[in-house]
C-alpha cells in the first residue's frame, strides 16, 4: 500500500524558517517525480514544487522561488521541503504528492497533509 | 496560465441522487484533466485522469467526460462517503492547475 507520511508543520512568526519532510512506502521511490501542493484555509490547491527521480531536476511555482527549496533522499525514501522567509500567505496545508508514472503530470497519491501556519 | 473554473461551489444533494459537477478551463487541455476527491482530514485521492479514465479502485458511479475546456464530473447516486469537496485539475500546460473546489453537500 502506498503511504505518504507528511510532518513537520507548526506555528512560525513571519521571517521564519520550517522544514517539512514526508516519509514514503509502498512503492520504489526512484520511480517516480514527487511534489509538494499546499491549500491555504478555505482556497483551492496549489502546486508548490517538484524534484526529479534522482533529485537533481527541481521546479518551484514563480512566487516561491528563492524562498522554498525541495529535496529528496532516495537511500531513506524520505521527501522535503525547506521553507524560508515565511509569510502569512504561506500559511497552509502542504501535501505530500507523487505524480504518476503514467503519461501526464496528475497525482496518483497524496499524503493527508501537515499544516503550516505563519502568524504573529 | 490555465486558469480552472468550477462550478457550482457548491452542490446540495440528496443521497442516491445523480450529481453533476462542472470544471472550464480558460483555454483547451485537450483531454489532460484529472479529478480528486478530498475529504477533512484525508489525504486527497484521484478519481480521474484523462478527462474520463477512472482511477484503480474508483467505483463506476464516477464518470468523467468532455474535452478542450469544457469538462463534467458526474456520480450517478451519491452515497453516503461521496460527499466531499472535489477538485479538477489540468495537467496539459506546465505547471499543473486546480479548480477552486466544489462542496458536495447533503440537501
């Protein structure tokens, strides 16, 4: 059965720093692109970032870039997300996602997500 | 970038009724739209890919359909566990956009 594990979520003041990281099982984590897609309270989801296979291709949405780094250790089946510089507009539920291994970037699985929220 | 339209945003049903949820998109993704069901506190699960493929493990009351920019997500008799907020998606233009969601709702 694939499972992706999100945790790491908390409580951070503007301008600090989380680390979020998702355990995966289940399934051969080289095979496939991992993602991170968040939904701030009560909007719709947004992709966030993704990383290569073999972690050295990585994408991130406009807005983030600079700010969010992605990773992925492959030897412990584990992704990440550092996140840097956070905002209030930061605040969400950030989901783990592998993309299929299909023709298409959709998500086959998702995580059930960890919650980030940036405030004062 | 695509921007994904879903309407309504919300949708009152009565169980073992059929409900019909629609999705736009601002300019055609052929046939590259995929649908998840979310669920509070779950993780999200795919339900559609392909505009009309069901997902492994997806019951046949899910049925998607339509092409280009105009895309319907329709359950043929909503059951107790389908009532859930569903997202579409485009995956045909990089990066991958959502819908803003709609509620599915007991009436």
């Amino acid at each position: 059965e694939v499972q992706l594990v999100e945790s790491g979520g908390g409580l951070v003041q503007p301008g600090g720093s989380l680390r979020l990281s998702c355990a995966a099982s289940g399934f051969t984590f080289t095979d496939n692109w991992m993602h991170w897609v968040r939904q701030a309270p009560g909007k719709g989801l947004v992709w966030v970032s993704r990383v290569s296979s073999d972690g050295t291709g990585t994408d991130y949405a406009d807005s983030l870039r600079g700010r969010f780094t992605i990773s992925r250790d492959n030897a412990k089946n584990m992704l990440f997300l550092q996140m840097n510089s956070l905002r209030a507009e930061d605040t969400a539920v950030y989901y783990c996602v592998r993309e299929t291994t299909r023709s298409g970037n959709y998500f086959d699985y998702w995580g059930q997500g960890t919650l980030a929220t940036v405030s004062s | 970038e695509i921007v994904m339209t879903q309407s309504p945003a919300t949708l009152s049903v009565s169980p073992g009724e059929r409900a019909t949820l629609s999705c736009r998109a601002s300019q055609s993704v052929s046939s590259n739209l995929a649908w998840y069901q979310q669920k509070p506190g779950q993780a999200p699960r795919l339900l559609i890919y392909g505009a009309s493929t069901r997902a492994t493990g997806i019951p046949a009351r899910f049925s998607g359909s339509g092409s280009g920019t105009e895309f319907t997500l329709t359950i043929s008799s909503l059951q107790s566990e389908d009532f859930a907020i569903y997202s579409c998606q485009q995956y045909n233009n990089w990066p991958g956009t959502f819908g803003q969601g709609t509620k599915v709702e007991t009436k």
